[in-house]
C-alpha cells in the first residue's frame, strides 16, 4: 500500500462535514482503499467479479445434498445470467466472469491421496492469476463447486488445527448425519494427507480444489496489480488462508464482505483478522456475499471522496 | 400488504436457483417488499431519501457538542450536494430531498415546557406527509438537528422507562460530563411533561422536534402509499416509535437499516422488534445509514425478480 496517499486520505478523512468517526467503519475503509490505489480520494471503477467453478472427487464420499452435475449446470446458469450472483453484479455495476475449471475431470477424492497433482494445481493457480483484469478498481472472487464445503474445511482443519466437526457445517444443506459424515471425511482427508499440513500451499493443492487454487491466484495477483480484494464466503476464505499462511500479510489488501451462515465461516474469519461488513445469514457461495459489500464500499469511497470539507462548505467544527 | 402478492412471492422464492435460505435475510426482504408492492416479482424503483431538519430549545443546556448554527449550515450542505446523504443517495440512485422545518424557531426547551405546541406538531407532521413521493418505490428519512440525540432519548425514555443514563449517547461527540448533563436535561424534560407520558404522539409533540415528527409524518404517509420505509439510526427510530406506539404495527412497512453506534439504538431496536440490516458503526443521522442499506434492498430485489427457477436453468434441485 502506498503510505503517502493513505496518510493523506487520513487528513482529508478528518477535514469532511460530519464529527469524527461519525461514518464508522466507513472511513476506515475508504482509507483502506484510497492507499492500495494509491490516491488520496480515489474512485472506485470497474469492479469485477470472478466466480470459479470446479468439480471435487470428495463428491464420492456423499458428502453433498446437491448431485455433482449440478456444478456444470449453475455454470450454464452463470453464463445465461440466471444466478443470485448475476443479478448482484448487475446492481452495482461489476463486470462478472466465469471460468470452469476441467469440470469433467473432477479433483482426486483426497481421503485417498492429494486432490491436484503439482501441474493441475499451478494450471489453476495460472487461470486465476490470468483472470484478473489489471484494469479492474476492486476484485471479488467466489466459487462454485459441489463438494467443497468439504474441501474448504479439510484445508481450514489442517491450516488451524481442532476438530474436524469445528469446521464442516451444512453446506448447501446435508442432515445431521451428512454432518458427521463430513467430519469423518475431513478426518481421513488429514490422515492421508498429513505430509502437506506443514505449507499452505501445499494444503491447497491436497486438500483444496482447482476453484479454491484459482481463488486464490486470483488474490495474489490482485496485490500485485493493488487491486483490493472483497473477499467472500467459507470457501473464498479458506483459499485465501492458504495464501495468507505462504505468505504472512498476503491478504492486507482484502477486506471480509460478509460472515456467512456457514458453520465454522465466522472462526475462519477471527483467524485471519477480519471483521465481516456483512452479517445477513447468507450462504450460498458464487461470490454473492462479496458482491452485496461492494455496495458498502461504493458508499464508503463516495462520502470520502465525495463529500465537502467544513472550510468547503462553511460549517462549523464544533 | 397484500397477502396474494406475499404468497406468490414465497412460492417464487423456493422455485429460484439456489439452496433453500441460501440468500438468508435477502430472501425475507424481498418477499416483504413483494408483499407491500402486491407485485409478486418487484422493482425496486425511484427511491426517495428525505432529510429533514429542525432546530432545539434544549440546546440552550448545553447538551451538544456543535453549536445550533450548524444546522442550518448542513442545509446549506445537503442543498450544495456536499453531505454523506448526498454521496449516499448518490450512489444508490435515489432522489434526495431536504426540508428545513423553522430553522430560526427552534422548539422550546422541553425541561421548561412541551417542545411545541399542537399547531407546530401538526404543521410539521404534514410537512412529512406531503414531502413523500407517492411514486416512490422506497423511502429512507434521515434527520439533521443539533440537540436531537437528547431529544430522541428524552422519548425513548418516556416511551419505554427506564434510567435516562439507559437512553442518552455521544451524539455528535460529547464527553463525560456532557453524558451526565444529557441524563438530567432528559429527567427534567419528563418531569416537567408528565402528563404527556401516556401517548406516543403527545411524547412526540413535547420532547420530540419538528424533524422527529416530520419523519413520523412521512412514514405514516409512506404506509398509507404502499411504500416501503428504511428506518435510520436512533433519532429516526426514537421518531418512528412514537408512531408505533400511536398505532400498534404502524412499522409494519419498515425495516431496520442499521444499528448505529450511539449507545442505545440497539436496545430501541429491540423494543422495536426490528433486527438492524447493517452494524457499521456509523453515528451521522442524515438517513445515510438508512440510504447505505437501500444498497442491500436493491440486491435482495434484484436477486427475488432475476433468478432463474431450476426449471427455467435447467438445474436439478438437489
């Protein structure tokens, strides 16, 4: 982030027309904006919306409420505009792309050995490093996948450690039997996969899925561009965490849009800092938590930019 | 609301392209504002902020930590386009409109008296009234009024008992003996109109102020339109609650846009029955809590009428 121009949105912060502090976390987030674009009153333009899609061996296990072609099927529902995360790009104004990720060759099942071998895990990595574009102000990512609640917290598990039941949750919907199923599969996912616990990535690649790998090339190459990250639901997260723990401060450009219903999503986020924007029980992946807070921060960089200075406007400063 | 137009948009919900409750509090939004439109598959269209502003007796005790002037130089402010409302409406493509209630009469000072008397009240519940447009889709009323925090916990507390220390707050900004003094300006103020305690409108007209029941003006207009309403912070809420208490389920229309930060909006919230959309610790009044949260409307909306249903996508339902 760029020093001089968070400093000076601080100044300009304290000089608008309201009492100090008095839009909240508002303005720590337009001064969180303004230094990773490196303006001191920064505009945000062509926000863009990456939802990736990836089909998970782990599906065999059954641990889904939802049948795995369901994956190819919301990607076509993607593409024709159908989804929730459609019509949320649509409202505030984001470009939205899909990439679906060899949907018809699932990862490995990862009770039985890593989910990505290193050549597909680095190809995922590169589809979403390549999908940024360099020209986007702010980037939200999300996913699609059955299967990967699973797999987001077999990598939560192995990056945080507890109990596997601290980490599944119901995903698009299982029972409380599917629950303990879930834990079971995390277990053994661990089990046979304990080599990888040491390294984020590591973890991403035996553990994640080819969505989960893009996600988080996508995050990376965001910082690289400085462009900041709305990150979104359990899933998203635990990408995300893998980058964080390869590289501590990997994600100081990426704020939280949402806590979602999702179980363990809330635990997730204490780990990696992050106080959510949004808590509307949300759940269902796609982005689409990431999407509503992108409203939120339009009006956060709005007002900061925006709004006149007491001298500006003649008032007074109390 | 429309009990036909309710149902059909429940029935619409559960056929949309995502888990059941995946959207969570998005999905009781729309179907809400479905039911208040009586359109099964609404647009949310041409929403209206409205600001009014007032000034106050009270502040002769020395309660806030501006000057009174600065009322009527933030109207100067909103009409110059340079406020956070400004911005806010701005961004979320509302109409905004501003309302200066008497500015150089302020209400008498209700620890001498009722704040105004019968014809003021009436004058600027009208002003409420007819500042609603009828073609509105959504109505946020925001407020601006140095020394209405005390004003507002002077109501809250008549409303609802309790210590005056339960009900008072910051406000703009003052400190510990200011919090201590607003505690005794709102004991004297009850004390000297008790017997106004027993009714919502006459606790409105002797500790309120032109901008609270303006506010109450417009919301009971806007129910009366089918219009529905974003309720603010503590002083909008304080406002609205003497409406609800006039007339049990006058809020029906109304949700909650965000708790704010002054200390007793959440617990007014929770005798409101009414679970706040945004917790951003915002504190500016205007409505710019009000107006962030028609972002979160809009996305709820958009998601309700631009799904696809499984059937239309093509997507087995799990």
């Amino acid at each position: 982030a760029d020093d001089s121009a968070r400093s000076a949105a601080k100044v300009r912060n304290v000089q608008l027309t309201k009492p100090p502090g008095a839009l909240g976390r508002l303005e720590e987030l337009a001064i969180w904006y303004a230094g990773w674009r490196g303006q001191a009153r920064p505009r945000l333009e062509r926000p863009q919306v990456i939802v990736f899609a990836g089909n998970h061996g782990v599906t065999a296990q059954g641990v889904s409420a939802f049948p795995a072609d369901v994956t190819e099927q919301m990607v076509l529902n993607f593409q024709a505009g159908g989804a929730a995360i459609n019509q949320l790009a649509q409202v505030f104004g984001a470009q939205m792309d899909v990439y679906a990720l060899a949907l018809d060759r699932p990862t490995a099942d990862f009770t039985a050995g890593p989910a990505m071998d290193e050549a597909e895990f680095l190809h995922a990595i590169a589809t979403g490093w390549d999908a940024v574009d360099a020209q986007a102000g702010l980037l939200a990512t999300g996913e699609m996948g059955i299967g990967n609640t699973t797999s987001a917290a077999a990598v939560a598990c192995a990056l945080f450690g507890g109990n596997a039941e601290d980490w599944v949750g119901r995903g698009t919907g299982v029972d409380d039997a599917g629950l303990v199923l879930k834990a079971k599969v995390v277990r053994d996912g661990l089990s046979r996969n304990s080599n990888a616990l040491g390294d984020g990535l590591e973890i991403l690649r035996c553990l994640g899925g080819r969505e989960l790998a893009a996600m988080a090339g996508a995050m990376a190459r965001a910082r690289v561009e400085r462009i900041p990250v709305i990150l979104d639901g359990f899933i998203c997260c635990a990408a995300a965490a893998c980058l964080d723990r390869a590289v501590p401060g990997a994600l100081d450009h990426a704020v939280a849009g949402h806590r979602s219903a999702e179980a363990a999503h809330g635990k997730l986020l204490e780990k990696l800092g992050k106080e959510p924007l949004l808590q509307l029980d949300m759940r269902l992946g796609e982005g689409s938590g990431a999407a509503l807070a992108i409203g939120v921060l339009q009006g956060a960089i709005a007002c900061h930019s925006g709004m006149a200075t007491f001298a500006e406007a003649g008032v007074s400063e109390g």
